[in-house]
C-alpha cells in the first residue's frame, strides 16, 4: 500500500507533533534515493545506509526542534551529505594519524617498553567528542558553524544560503566557539 504524500508543510507539523506515521512516510518517500546518493559519497552500501539512519533518527529525537527552511527533500539530502562529509573527513583524519603513528620510529627498541596503544583511542574518542559537542550547539548556530567551517564557506555565503546577515553570522560563529571550547576544555 502507498504511503499518501503529504505537503512539507503538514509533514513538518505532524512529525514535531510526534506523528510516526508522518515519520514514516517520509521514510518510505526518501529513503532509497538517500541512500543512492549516499553511495555515491561514501562508496559503500553498508555506510551509506548508516549514514542515513543516522540523520533519520537524529531528526525523529529532535523533532520538536526540527526546522525545514527549503523543502523537506532538499533539508534531507543536505544532511546526508554533511554526515556523509563528515564520516569521511574523520576517517581520512584517523587514517593519516594511522599512518603518522607507524612511520614513527619503534619506541620499544629505545626504551625497552611498549608505547601506549590508547593514543588511537584518544584520538577517536577526540574525535567523537567534538561530533558531540557540534550536535548539541543551537540547531542555527551549528548550521552556520557546519557551513562556515566544514564547508568552508565565507561569512557572505552563508548568510546567503540562510538568510541571515553576515555579522549575524560572524555572532553565531564567535558563540558556537564559545561553547565548543567550554565542553570540550576537558580533553584539551
């Protein structure tokens, strides 16, 4: 049986409103395309797939405070490529300092004991924590912070894309800092 499309407008209302069938139908509507297209980023079905569970489930937990601002097609394909973006650039991180850490020279032959092994772990969990931290900034200061520092956009196109003024965004920015550096002081 086919899911009735609904207009993005009563979709975002009956899914802030907890509607899993509004949920749902959404699901069934993007689901395989995002994945498609998270193939083609990620080179891999299974990641992919990941990927876009991911976004799905972190939009039904915060669906109280979930803001569309385009349609709910273009907002669904944009997190899938920022998440999609993201895995990548924390593998291609974990993979450089992979391989910085065997081209170094073998410690156990100058000391006579063991490096510790938790430095990857360190790493990792580094790297997790400031995935944390990014997700539990305000839902406009972390898509300004996304934009003008994963993306790599400047201040001017940014505030385009959201339609903010730039010295808002430049506020956004300073505050999304602010906050990133007070929970992550533990670890640096």
């Amino acid at each position: 049986m086919a899911c009735p499309v609904l207009p993005d407008d009563e979709l975002l209302v009956r899914i802030r409103a907890g509607d899993e069938s509004a949920f749902d139908s959404m699901v069934r509507g993007h689901y395989n395309g995002l994945c498609v297209f998270a193939a083609r980023l990620m080179r891999s079905d299974a990641v992919a797939e990941e990927v876009v569970q991911d976004v799905l489930l972190r939009i039904w937990q915060q669906r109280d405070h979930w803001t569309v601002t385009a349609t709910v097609s273009a907002y669904l394909y944009a997190a899938v490529r920022n998440t999609a973006l993201n895995h990548l650039r924390r593998a291609r991180f974990l993979e450089r300092w992979q391989e910085s850490a065997v081209s170094e020279p073998d410690v156990t032959s100058i000391s006579g004991h063991i490096p510790p092994t938790d430095e990857r772990q360190r790493a990792n969990e580094l790297a997790e924590a400031l995935d944390r931290a990014i997700e539990e900034l305000p839902p406009r200061c972390r898509q300004v912070f996304i934009l003008r520092r994963q993306h790599h956009m400047s201040c001017i196109e940014v505030a385009r894309v959201m339609q903010i003024a730039p010295k808002t965004v430049e506020i956004q920015i300073g505050n999304a800092l602010k906050q990133l550096r007070r929970n992550l002081a533990h670890l640096l």
